[in-house]
C-alpha cells in the first residue's frame, strides 16, 4: 500500500477525534462515577456521625460511672483510715492512763472495760466492739445478750468465720481490717461492714470498730447527685438517674426531682420509664429509642438515650440525644460538602478538557518516546534491583513471582511459593516486632525485616518487598541481652535477673504460691583468696553456681548478688522445707570443696518468706534485709547454718 501525505493527515484526524471522544467519554463517566461516589461518601458519614454520637453519650455515662465507682474506693479508703485512727487514739489513751498500772491483768482487764465503755458510748457515731484471745465477746456493739459468749464459730450470712479473722490480729502489731455482715441495731438486718481490728498485748485484749458500706454509698450518692445535676444545668444533653421505682434522682427538668416518672410516656402511649427498665432487664445497658420533650420546649422529637443499670442505688444512670438535632447539623455540613465537592470536579472536568487539548498535539510522539523510555527504564531498574545488597522480590496481585533477585534466592530458595498468598501478601515468622526468621531448602535459618510498597510493574498491580539481612545483628543483639542479665564468671543469672523474675513471680502471683528467698554468702571467703589466691577463689564460686544449679527443683533459681554473695529463690515450698533444702545443699557444698580444692568451705544463709502487703505489694529491698539480717545471725551463730 502507498503511503501518502493525504492518508497520513486522514489517520492523524481519526486519531484525534477519538481520542477527544474518548476523554469526552471518559469525562461524562468521571462525573456519573463521582456523583455515586459522593453520594456514598455522604451516606458513610451520616452513617458514622450517628454512631460516633451513641458512642459519645454512652462514654459520657460511663465516664460518671467510672467516677463513682472511682469516688466510692477513695470514700472506703478515707473511713478505714478513719476507723483506724480512732481505735489507734483509744488504744493510746488506755495505755496512757493509771488502768495499765494496774499490777494484777484480771482486775487490769476489769478497770480496761469500764474505760473503753465510757468512751464507746461517748462516741455516737460509730460501734466499739472488745474480744478476747479466745473469742468471748467482752463488749458488743449491738447486741449485749451476746457478751460474755464465745462466739468464735460465728458466720455471717456468706458463710464467714469473722470472729477467727479477727483473732489473727494477735500475731499482727499494726491492726487487721475484716470486712463482714453485720446488724447495725439489735435483731437488724445483716450489713456489710468493715472494722479495724487491734490487739493490746498489755491487756490481752482485742478492740475495734467499724463502718457500714451502705452509710459510705449514702454521702456517696447524695454528693454525686448534686454534682451531676449542677454540672449539667444547663446542657440540652444532659445525665439523668431514674431509681427503678420510677423516682427521679437527676433529671433535666429540676422539677422532676423527687417526683414519679412512671406517668410520662412516649407518642405510642408507652411509659419511657418502662422501656429503661426493659432495655435493662436482661442486659446491663442498652439503647432506647422514644419520643421526649427538648429542654425549654413543648414539642416532643425522637432521642435516642443509652442507659446503664446501677445496682448499688437500685437505679439506672442514662445519656441521649434529640435525632432531628443530629439531622439538622448533618444537612448542613451535607449540603457544603456536595456543594463544594461539585464545584469542584465541574472545574476539575473542564480543565482537564482544555489540558487534553492542549497536549493532544504531542501525544502521538510522546507516546513513542515514553514507550521507549519505559523500556530503557525497565532494564535499569532489573540491573540496579540485580546489584541490591537487599533483597527484592515483585509478586503480582495474583500470587505470583515477577522479579526476584540473587540475595532472595540466596536467604529463601527454592521454597519462595511457600511464603505467598493468592493475593502477592507474603508472610513469615514473627519472632519480635518488625523481625522474622526464614529457613531456607538449605537448613539455615536468617533473620529479616521487610516492608511492602504497592506498585504497578510492567502493567500488573503489583507488590514490590524489600528484604533486609539482619541475621548478625539479631544474633549479636540477644547475646548483648544475656550478658546483662547473666554474671561473667559463674555463668549465674544476676541482680537484674533477680529483680525480673521477682516481678513476674509477684505480678502473677496466687493464693497457693509460697515463694521463700534466701541470701547466702561463702564462710571465710576472703581467707581462701589470701591463702589459695584469687584464681582458686573464683573456682569456688564457680562450684557454688554449680553446687546449687544440680541440687535445686528447676522452679528454683540461684543468682549471683556479687562478691561471695549468692541469692536464692525457691517456689511452692515452706520456710522450714527450704531451710532443710538449703542445710543439705551446704552438707553437700562441703563436700564437694574439700574433694576438688582439698580444703572444706561452707556458707551460711538467712531465708524469709515473701509476705505480701494490704494491697498485694512486695519490695524486694525489704525482702533483702530481712534475709541480710539473718544471714548475720546465721554467722554470729557459729557460720554454716541457715537462719529463718
């Protein structure tokens, strides 16, 4: 065929109008695509701004749930604190006075009683109560038919020995609290109650008295009412608490307080108070939908309400919010966006038409120019992706291999197909955060990190991962960790160790755990370094780490303190069990040294039990000292003993 001028300038006007019909097209398709696309976008943020609004008005309520119940802790707090100062005073005033003088305890006991007696009774406020170390109710605060019992085996209705509890006040100098039920009158109702509990040696007797949950949750619930209910004086969305008898505690009308709300119903004739209860009844919390007046306003609208049970004040605690307030506000910033969204992609359409025109003039030859450019790009990349000292691997959307090059092959091989999905994800071992490992078909295992970036190779959606080698650094890094954590010379774990698994022991602590530390330091150490020399001294320690190593359970652990000083750990066990544990480690520590150095070493030890405080604390300083002073016992005893 004949190429001429007139067939190259037909094919050129061809070309020209489809390509303008085809960004026509394209335009008309842009703005169909993006008027759906914005109507959705509008739907999706209706539809979150209504849920962002329930969940804000059930976190506000739970807010002053958190605040109550956080208030009525600090409110036990302060009224044990209370207690215990009041008993703690009365104690100090009777060991003050003449009556602890008294030579003969019988009669000392007698003037004892009369005195606490008067000051009992002038205290109005709160319940004294006196015991004696077997149990005899010397003084009731409520009911003195008991007094003069013993009533030891006593239980409230849980089933609680509290009069035992009590007695172990005994071995306990600074007081005990025990919580119980008790009547706060003659022949009352069982309440629950705290008291403080103290034993005054001089006497032989036990005092104490306490307080009621239900007096603390009364100031409690009347200063929370008052403060919810001025705090939101004067919001259109405001807290309201409803007892489940219908009576208003806070409510957004203030005339309301106090008053029935039983008779206030919805636009289907139902009672709002009685859809609460229904939302309540088998759930803790839940929604309600009704209709209800706006503050200052006669008209009734939809409000959507979250309400959550209080059982403590047989009451629910509730939240809401008017719908059209939510849809007035919606359509505004609807109406905006759609507004400014359109007038946007109308100019966005006619200057794309106009740059389309423009440009067109070049298209044909920077097509072929591109064409060729991509292709001289695309053999760059595979050359320089080649030399990468990290490893690059391109998996389509498809699951499937693109381009990988040496350094992959060299860290995975030929089991690549085994770490890639159907979609290009690759996955691997997780072994910390942002390091994985991979075994090769050669057995070896490396230590990696990668990151992803989406991108489109030769026309195919694709994922391209970068994959670093970090096998050295890994493995350098975790033998940085063990040396700080683990002595040089015994190859025992260290101080650090020691407060690490101290931690953890205490942290996931139970009631049946009995954990028993004990602090042992070599008999005559220094003795051994001046007459056998320090390389014979470091010999022995290691025989101590070895020694203790074979010997203990392996729940049990030894660790180096420093010098000649070792701590050692045992779980599950008794004070008197670990003491025999640790006596026959140092029979068989003697044994040993004197075979392997020809001269016998012992040590000696103090062990303590780890008790934990009030509030489930431990300081493991103090563990320390109390088995450093037993260790000096143990050595101002005769050395080669174990004190505890």
């Amino acid at each position: 065929m004949k190429l001429t001028q007139k067939k190259i300038n037909k094919n050129r006007f061809f070309m020209i109008i489809a390509i303008v019909l085809g960004f026509f097209l394209l335009a008309v398709y842009m703005l169909l695509s993006d008027i759906n696309h914005t109507n959705k976008s509008v739907k999706r943020f209706d539809h979150f701004v209504r849920n962002e609004m329930r969940d804000i008005v059930r976190n506000e309520v739970l807010n002053r749930i958190d605040e109550i119940e956080y208030d009525l802790s600090m409110l036990h707090k302060e009224q044990n604190k209370i207690i215990k100062g009041k008993i703690e005073m009365i104690a100090h005033m009777l060991l003050s006075s003449d009556t602890a003088k008294i030579n003969n305890m019988e009669e000392r006991k007698i003037e004892f009683l009369k005195e606490f007696e008067r000051i009992a009774k002038a205290d109005k406020e709160y319940l004294y109560f006196a015991l004696s170390t077997e149990g005899i109710l010397l003084r009731s605060s409520t009911d003195d038919r008991r007094e003069g019992k013993n009533i030891i085996d006593s239980k409230d209705q849980e089933g609680s020995y509290y009069i035992r509890e009590m007695l172990k006040v005994i071995n306990k100098q600074e007081g005990i609290y025990v919580t119980y039920y008790s009547p706060k009158e003659k022949d009352g109702e069982p309440l629950r109650k705290t008291s403080y509990c103290l034993y005054i040696p001089e006497f032989d007797i036990i005092i104490g008295t306490g307080s009621y949950d239900v007096d603390i949750e009364k100031v409690l619930k009347e200063a929370t009412f008052s403060r919810i209910q001025s705090y939101y004086q004067d919001s259109e969305d405001y807290i309201f608490i409803v007892g489940y008898d219908g009576i208003a505690h806070v409510f957004g009308d203030n005339r309301l307080i106090g008053k029935s709300t039983k008779k206030i119903y919805d636009t289907n004739g139902k009672s709002i108070h009685k859809l609460f209860m229904e939302a309540i009844e088998n759930d803790s919390e839940g929604y309600v939908n009704y209709d209800y007046y706006k503050r200052n306003s006669k008209e009734k609208s939809e409000k959507i309400s979250f309400v959550k049970r209080l059982d403590m004040w047989e009451a629910y605690i509730a939240m809401g919010f008017h719908v059209d307030d939510l849809n007035q506000e919606l359509n505004i910033h609807i109406n905006d966006f759609k507004s400014e969204y359109y007038k946007e992609l109308i100019f966005t359409l006619i200057l794309m038409f106009f740059i389309g025109l423009v440009i067109l003039y070049f298209v044909r030859k920077s097509l072929i120019l591109q064409s060729q450019y991509i292709h001289q790009e695309e053999i760059v990349f595979e050359k320089l992706f080649q030399l990468s000292s990290e490893g690059i691997l391109i998996v389509s959307n498809q699951g499937n291999v693109i381009f990988q090059n040496p350094i992959i092959n060299k860290i995975i091989g030929e089991n690549l197909s085994d770490y890639i999905d159907k979609e290009g994800q690759v996955y691997f071992n997780e072994i910390s955060e942002d390091v994985y490992s991979i075994k090769n078909d050669n057995g070896r295992t490396y230590y990696i990190e990668w990151n992803k970036k989406s991108i489109i190779y030769h026309g195919i959606d694709s994922y391209i991962y970068f994959i670093s080698d970090i096998t050295s650094k890994f493995l350098k890094s975790n033998e940085l960790e063990h040396m700080a954590l683990y002595d040089e010379l015994t190859k025992l774990p260290n101080r650090r160790k020691l407060i690490d698994d101290f931690k953890y022991i205490i942290e996931n602590n139970t009631a049946k755990d009995s954990t028993v530390i004990a602090m042992i330091d070599l008999d005559y150490f220094k003795k051994v370094n001046d007459e056998y020399g320090h390389a014979i001294g470091d010999e022995v320690l290691k025989l101590v780490g070895e020694c203790f190593t074979n010997k203990l359970r392996k729940r049990d652990q030894i660790y180096r303190l420093g010098g000649e000083e070792f701590i050692v750990l045992l779980r599950d066990i008794t004070i008197e069990d670990a003491q025999s544990v640790l006596t026959n480690i140092c029979n068989e520590f003697y044994d040993m040294s004197k075979e392997r150095f020809g001269f016998p070493i012992t040590f000696s030890g103090g062990a303590t039990e780890v008790e934990l405080n009030l509030y489930g604390e431990v300081c493991l300083g103090d563990v320390l000292n109390k088995a450093d002073i037993l260790l000096y016992k143990a050595k101002n005893k005769g050395r080669a003993r174990i004190e505890i």
